[in-house]
C-alpha cells in the first residue's frame, strides 16, 4: 500500500507540474497584457501534454567533448531528488512518518547541488561551468540561514517530524515571526533558482547556465524537477508559516497561492545582482535568522520554566 500511494503521489505530482507550467504561462501572459496558451484545447487546458510530448519526442543530441555517461545521467538524477523529497507529504492515512524529517528534508534538499555540479562538468561547456559554480556558491550562502529558520520552528514544537505542524495548525507562525517569513521566501526563491535569485540560469549572461547543453527530454527532467521543486517549497511554507491542517482542502488553496506567488515575483521583480544575494544572505539574512533561533529557544526555555514550576 505505500509503494501504491507513492504512485499515486508521484503520478499527481508530474500532473500538477505540468498544469503549473500552463497556469504560469497564463499569469505571465496576463500580467503582460497580452493571450496565453489558447488554442491547445479549451483555453489551452491541453498545453502541457503537448508541450510534453513536443519535448520528449525532440531529437537527442549529445556534445562530442562531454562525458557521455554522467551527461545522460543527471538528469535523471536531479529529477530523482526533487521527487524524492515528496516522501514527506502529510498524507491523512497511510502515511510514511519520518520522526527525522527535518533533517531528511535539509539532507535531500542539499543534494539538488549536486545536480547542477554535474550537469555543468559533464556538459565540458565554459558557459555551463560558470552556471554551476555560481550554484554551489549561491547555495552555501542562503541554505544555512533556511537550515536556521527551519530549525527555530521544529525546537518551539519539540519535534523533527513535519506531521507534528498538524498539531499546531490553529497557530501560523507567520504572525509570531512576519519578517522571518519574508526571508523564509527569499531563501526559497533561491533554492528553486527563480527570479529574481536565478543565477544559476541567468539567459542574460549565461545563457541559461548549466543546462545550456541540454536540450529535448534532458531539458524537460531538469524543468520537471525544478518545478516540482517549487510546489514542494510552497508545500512546506504552507505547512509551516500559516497552518498546517493538511487534512482540510484550505491547505490546498493554499499551496497554490503560493506558487501564484512565485509566479507574481517573477512578472514583478528583475534579477538581482550576483554579489549583492551574497552580501544579503551573508550581513543580513544569517545575523537575522541566528536571532530568531535564540528567540525561539529562549521562548522554549521559557516554557520549560513554567511547566516545572
């Protein structure tokens, strides 16, 4: 029954990735006063199997100075990872409970690194090294202040286990920490390399970075898992900053309000600049949320305090 459920996750997951692609084609075309996908179907509903099957019906084409093996495999790798991060969805029954799922999220999510570290050697491109470098020094700047922030809320409820956030579902944690909240996103725009922290793919100077080689059904994976990628960050922020109930249909809602938000940065935001993420990640996002941590220990402390009093 766990393997069926996973499945059956992964299946709806694929599914809504593409759906995601269509609802961010309409916002963007929308916001940019001009027609979306319209004629795939009715109001372009059918565009992302066409889009699909365009992609990975596309002739395959491979660098001659690339290293064959790993080139073909990492897609398929970074897929892996943002799939597997699914694991820990909240299912109302049958549900695979991680007592360690925090540390499993940060593990696995670091692990996306990795990807673009091989993606950007193997392709042997000057362009796709760039990309990838800019990645893993973009990563070490904002991921210790999302381990932060992440580990402030699992200490005030006394657990690793996301499933415990159901129990707190009736306190947001975006109203006992708003600003947090703010970095909290940042920190996800970047993980996910979406504007305006897309550095790592910036088709300005880079030419798309470290997938500059990739075209076809190699280019669709390392978009599939992007994207799923992103619809499992708005997951955990929903689950965290503004109510945890992942049994009621408001937690659906949602989700998909903040992968419009996503959305919403991109039409609104340009890029940032290179260094200036670094300097903010570095002076500013870690001296915040190290703050934030000692608030919220000593909140806990506090508590302890009390109880045995």
């Amino acid at each position: 029954m766990y393997l069926l459920t996973s499945l059956i996750l992964l299946i709806m997951v694929l599914v809504s990735v593409g759906f995601f692609t269509l609802l961010e084609r309409k916002v963007l075309s929308y916001m940019q006063l001009r027609k979306g996908p319209n004629k795939v179907g009715y109001l372009g509903i059918l565009q992302p199997f066409s889009d699909g099957a365009k992609l990975f019906t596309k002739e395959q084409f491979f660098p001659m100075n690339s290293n064959m093996l790993l080139y073909i495999f990492c897609p398929f790798l970074s897929l892996l990872q943002s799939l597997f991060l699914w694991v820990m969805f909240p299912y109302f029954f049958n549900n695979l409970n991680l007592n360690f799922g925090l540390l499993f999220f940060l593990c696995c999510s670091t692990l996306g690194v990795y990807g673009l570290i091989i993606c950007g050697w193997s392709s042997n491109s000057m362009y796709s090294m760039l990309g990838c470098i800019r990645s893993v020094s973009q990563a070490i700047s904002y991921e210790i202040s999302l381990s932060l922030i992440l580990l402030g809320y699992f200490i005030i409820i006394d657990s690793y286990n996301f499933i415990e956030m159901y129990f707190y579902s009736n306190l947001w944690f975006i109203f006992l920490s708003f600003p947090l909240f703010f970095v909290w996103i940042s920190c996800c725009l970047a993980e996910t390399n979406r504007t305006p922290f897309d550095f790592s793919e910036g088709e300005s100077e880079l030419v798309s970075g470290f997938n500059v080689e990739y075209g076809s059904g190699g280019f669709a994976l390392l978009f599939i898992s992007e994207y799923s990628s992103i619809i499992f960050m708005s997951m955990i922020s929903s689950l965290i900053f503004i109510g945890g109930d992942f049994i009621s249909f408001t937690f659906f809602l949602k989700i998909i309000l903040l992968c419009y938000s996503f959305i919403w940065i991109r039409c609104s935001l340009p890029r940032y600049r290179y260094d200036k993420l670094m300097y903010m990640a570095w002076k500013c996002y870690l001296p915040l949320s190290i703050n934030y941590f000692l608030f919220f220990v000593l909140l806990k402390m506090i508590n302890f305090y009390h109880f045995f009093l």
